[in-house]
C-alpha cells in the first residue's frame, strides 16, 4: 500500500516542483525586462528632462551637436523596411513551408527544409556583407546609389523568411489528421483543404511567425547599416537611402557623450515601446483567436 501511494504520489509532487521552477525563471525574466528598461529610462532621463519629448518629433532634423534630435526619420526607416521585408517574407514563407508539407516529395521536402534552416543560423553580417558587394551594385545598376530602402528591405526578407517558414511549417504538422481526413471525406480538393481547413486550424502559429519574423526585422543593426545607406531622411521612394534607429545607435554610441549619449538611449526606448506594442497586437490577435 505504501509503495502504491509513493507511486500515485510522486507524478504530483513532480508537478509541483516543475510549477515552482517555471515560475523562478518566469519571475527571473520579468526582472531582466524591468531592469533593462529601468536603465533605458535612466540613461535617457538627463536629455527628457532638459528637452523634453517633443523635440524628438519636432526637430528639424538629427544633429545632437548642434541641439537638433528629432528622430522621425530613423523611426520611419525601422518601420518601413519592416513592414516592406514582412509583406514580402510571409507569402514567400507561408507559401514554401505548404509546398514542403503538402506538395514536395519526401525526398525534395527535407533537403528544402534543410535549405531553410541552413539559411536561418546564417550571421546577420554575412547577409549584410553579400547585400553590400553583390546586392547594392545590382541596385545602382537601375538607380544610385544602390544603398537603399529596397536593398534593406530585400536583405531583411531573406533573413525572416526562415523563421516565418519554419514555424508555418510546425504549426502546419500540428494540424489534427481527423481535419485532413475529414476534408478528403468530403471530397474536398488539396487546395481547398489547405485553404479552409489548414490555415484556419494553424491560423495561431502562422501569427506566432510573423510576430517572430517582425521582432527580428525591427530589431536588426548590421545588415541594414551595411546596405540601408545610413542617410538620415524619410525616404520618398525604394531607391532613397535611409537609416534605422537600431543602426543609428550602433554608428554614433561609440563616440557619443552628454546629451548626444542620452539621446541614443531615448532612440532605444522608442524601439522598446514599438517592440511593447507589437507584442500586445499580438497579444490581443491570440486572444481573439482562442476566445473568439
């Protein structure tokens, strides 16, 4: 009896432990989180308080030196090499991960996937150095100066679509086979299948994706820094050079004192509400997803 108790028991306990160690790592995250934007806000405060944040957007232009920080041109470079790279990489992404799981042979499904993840442990700065001498050259060829807005944006939709494929293709092998079986019951053509049966069901990792996808385009600094161009402008067309926020401070943090210094931690801390905000879109997206 006893040893049947210690039996039925012992899972429980398991349990137990395991919940307690969740949440030490969940409580370890949020610290990590809340200290890196304590540290943000006090490196950033000196400037904030001496300007305020409406300088930030109301500037004319970026010139720390000179008391000019507007940073509306590097936040407008972050989002629209994002959004440009996103809307190129999910259909590219979505589409490949549907081939390889309900088109491709076998054989051709697993050296493609193979192709992906090789292209997703690539370092940041080998992309950026193959867009600098092969990609921007490429580009000038149509319209100087080649370092441009389409080039980061190419650049960065190689660099994402790995991940938004991979995980499409996860959430795609996570579909119940009753839901296939069901479909082909019916009569239900492939297409047809995958279209309405498919993507509804794996609707949550698809977005999961893309939320993945978007965080690491927003956030990258090398690549776009060696092709993007670095002028600081709100580019007018896809052949406009431009620079990030994420770049910005990379290029002038080495060098940066005082109010210049302070103001490139305010330049991270914008990328930290943007990056805020995109989680609690997706946030708000699950929940509709699972509740409604």
């Amino acid at each position: 009896m006893k040893f049947l108790k210690s039996k039925i028991l012992s899972p429980s306990q398991s349990d137990i432990v395991l919940l307690w160690i969740l949440r030490l790592l969940a409580l370890i995250t949020s610290i990590i989180v809340i200290l890196i934007t304590g540290f943000l806000l006090l490196e950033a405060l000196p400037i904030l308080r001496q300007v305020g944040w409406l300088r930030f957007v109301s500037d004319r232009s970026w010139h720390p030196d000179e008391g000019l920080y507007n940073l509306m041109p590097m936040l407008w470079g972050s989002l629209l090499v994002t959004l440009g790279s996103v809307l190129l990489a999910a259909p590219l992404g979505i589409g490949s991960a549907i081939f390889c799981q309900y088109y491709a042979p076998p054989l051709v499904g697993g050296f493609y996937r193979q192709l992906i993840e090789l292209l997703a442990g690539i370092p940041s700065v080998v992309y950026g150095f193959w867009g600098l001498v092969v990609l921007v050259p490429l580009i000038a060829k149509l319209q100087p100066p080649g370092a441009s807005l389409l080039a980061g944006i190419a650049i960065l939709t190689l660099m994402i679509l790995p991940t938004i494929a991979l995980t499409a293709q996860a959430s795609f092998s996570e579909v119940p086979t009753e839901y296939l079986q069901g479909a082909a019951a019916l009569g239900i053509s492939r297409w047809a299948t995958i279209r309405s049966v498919v993507l509804t069901a794996a609707k949550s990792g698809i977005f999961t994706g893309l939320i993945l996808g978007t965080g690491r385009a927003i956030g990258e600094t090398m690549a776009v820094l060696m092709v993007c161009g670095n002028v600081v402008q709100i580019p007018t067309s896809l052949f406009d050079p431009l620079r990030t926020l994420t770049a910005n401070i990379a290029l002038e943090m080495a060098y940066a004192t005082g109010n210049h210094r302070s103001a490139l931690f305010v330049s991270g801390l914008l990328l930290m509400v943007v990056i805020a905000a995109l989680v609690g879109v997706a946030e708000v997206i699950s929940r509709k997803n699972i509740y409604g």
